[in-house]
C-alpha cells in the first residue's frame, strides 16, 4: 500500500496526495514492487533501503548513505489468532531523503501512525521532519507501555483462573505472554541504541524546540524496559509456581492411590487364603463367611489407619 500526504504550512489539515511533493511523507506498507518502484523513481530513494525495512528479522540500526538517513526501530505489533491476542514486534523504517522527503516502509500496519493518518496528534507537519521522526520514536515507546500494562492484566486474569482449574491451556497462555515479553525486552533495548545514537544529533538535525521530545521518548523508553523486565520476571516466577503446584497435586493423586491400592489388596489377598481347595479351620461353620468378611474389613480398616498416620490419605 502507498499513501501520500502533506500538511499545509498554515495549517495543520493533513491531505492526501496522488503526487509526490516535496515536504510529503510518504507511507509505505506491506509494497508492492512498482510501489517501491514508484518512490525509487520519483524521489530517487535508495531501494536497499527501502527492502531493508521490510525484512522481519532487520535489528534496528541508523544507516547513513550520501544524503539519505535510514532508521530502524522495532515496533510493537498485535495482533488475534484463533486462541488469543498475540503481541510480537516488527520492523519499522524512516528513511529521510535529502531533507525533502520522509518515508516510513513496514511489512504490518501501525497503530502509531495510525494516529496521524486520523488527526490525532498535535503540532504535527509533514515538512517538519524532525519533529515528525521524533513524534513517532515517541508514541512507539508509549505504546510500548500499554502494551506490556495489558500484558501484565491478561497475566493476572489468567492466574486467576489458574487457581480455579490447573489446566495445560493456561499454561500455554502464560508461556505465550513470556515470549511476548521476551520480544518486547529485547527490541526495546535495541531502540534504546537508537535513541542514544540520535542524541549525538550526528544523523538528523536537532532543532532546540525539539529536544524536549527525544528527551520524553528515553524517558518513555526505560521505562518500558524496566516495566517488561519486571513483568518478565513475574511472569517467569507465576509459571514455576504453577507448574510445581501442578506437579505436587499430581503427587498427591499417586499416592492417594497406592494408598487405595494396598488398602483394596487386603481382602482380596484374605478371599485367595480361604479359597485354596485343602482343609481349613471351621470351614464347615456356616457363618464363616461372615467372620473371614469381618476379618478382612477389620485389617483393611487398621491398614487404613496406619497410612492415614503416615499422611497417605
């Protein structure tokens, strides 16, 4: 998909362009060849990096090429299947061509600039771009923190049930929202670098006014580092708990059985002794079937007692 927009200088409408301008920010998602044949045309945009931002194993990295600045950072992604919500992350471009141009090119659509498609962000201009980049490195990183608030209440409510029925299903579920974690941990120490590197303003240039901005997204940033190492931590200690208390019941039900097994033998072992075809005391009494059933509960009762001491029941 290709879209093409600009805001004009007084004001901040955003139009949809069927041309390129110069001062447009062009969005890329998920292009088609001619598309990414369109831009490379018209803009003279470097096509390595546009393919780049489109491969979903591509770390982020700043890569500079002549008059052409590349930024890769990783961005948070969600998406339903069948069973549940999945949260994952996938690479996201900026590519600023000759202060004339910005690109964003990802293979998934983003929430994030979903919001400035819609209007929703303020002092927003196409032709600031800067600004723009920095907007947009911003609210990945706050929409890093819902996420992982989201994660951390999906985890509660799965725990919950967890204590009502210990079932393999939820433990799927939490196994599912570690590696969740395990994802955004990790990309967001890689656009940390990132951050870092664009502080040195050596790749774009740093307006004053603008500062404030790159300085919130650090901000923003370690703490959704921080906040996904504690959850990752939580989560890692909720599922080891779970999985020996599963492991333990489990104990339990095999002894509760062995503990039946041996109680349930005693008769069985006394009816076999008094079945054997050769003479036996009182065998003619015919109330010696009573005494042998007697005689059989009476020492299954007393094995009972001994392993109910011995904490077997």
């Amino acid at each position: 998909m290709l879209e093409i927009y600009k805001t004009q200088a007084e004001g901040q409408e955003l139009l949809r362009l069927d041309t390129v301008e110069k001062g447009c920010w062009i969005n890329l998602v998920a292009p088609t060849e001619e598309e990414i044949e369109f831009v490379v045309k018209n803009i003279d945009a470097e096509q390595t990096f546009l393919r780049d931002a489109l491969d979903d194993e591509e770390k982020p990295r700043i890569d500079v090429d002549e008059d052409q600045t590349l930024i890769i950072i990783d961005i948070p992604y969600v998406y339903e299947d069948d069973q549940s919500i999945k949260f994952e992350t996938v690479p996201m471009g900026l590519l600023l061509v000759r202060d004339d141009y910005i690109i964003t090119i990802s293979s998934r659509q983003s929430t994030v600039l979903e919001r400035f498609r819609n209007g929703q962000i303020r002092d927003f201009y196409t032709y600031k771009k800067t600004r723009f980049i920095l907007q947009i490195l911003y609210y990945v990183s706050t929409d890093y923190l819902k996420y992982l608030k989201h994660i951390d209440r999906k985890s509660e409510l799965i725990e919950k049930a967890l204590h009502k029925s210990m079932r393999n299903k939820e433990l799927y579920k939490l196994l599912d929202l570690s590696k969740s974690l395990v994802y955004f941990n990790t990309s967001l120490k890689s656009n940390e670098t990132v951050l870092e590197r664009l502080l040195t303003g050596k790749f774009i240039k740093m307006y004053e006014e603008d500062a404030d901005i790159l300085d919130d997204t650090i901000i923003e940033n370690k703490q959704a580092i921080e906040m996904a190492s504690i959850y990752s931590s939580i989560l890692s200690g909720t599922m080891d708990a779970f999985a020996s208390i599963i492991s333990n019941n489990q104990n339990e039900v095999m002894k509760f059985l062995a503990a039946m097994t041996i109680v349930m033998a005693i008769p069985n072992m006394v009816y076999s002794f008094f079945g054997q075809n050769f003479g036996l005391p009182l065998q003619s009494n015919p109330f010696m079937w009573l005494y042998v059933l007697a005689g059989s509960i009476v020492v299954s009762l007393a094995i009972a007692f001994i392993l109910w001491k011995r904490d077997m029941f």
